[in-house]
C-alpha cells in the first residue's frame, strides 16, 4: 500500500489547493510586474498572443 500523503503541502500542486475547506484554489497569475514578461521583442510574434512583434 502506498504511504499517505503528508499534510504539509510541500509535495507536487499541494501549494495550489486551497489552504481552508471553502476557500477558492490560488489563482494561476504571473506576480506583479511581470505583464509582457514573455514578449523579448526578439521573436517573430509574442508568444503569448500570436500577433507580429513590430
């Protein structure tokens, strides 16, 4: 039989549950700041959204 889990939530995805019963999970957001983090302009389109880069 496998072991439990542990209570902890230091295992894969525990961290994204939420951490009360009734509490909604924890958004899956970039931290502030990081708005067009993924666009280094050295593509040929932004990967986020497909458009040309200019």
């Amino acid at each position: 039989m496998p072991d439990p889990r542990p209570d902890d939530r230091q295992i894969e995805n525990e961290d994204l549950k939420p951490d009360r019963p009734g509490r909604p999970p924890r958004p899956a957001t970039e931290p502030d700041g990081a708005k067009g983090s993924s666009n280094s302009g050295q593509t040929a389109a932004d990967p986020a959204t497909g458009r040309p880069n200019p």
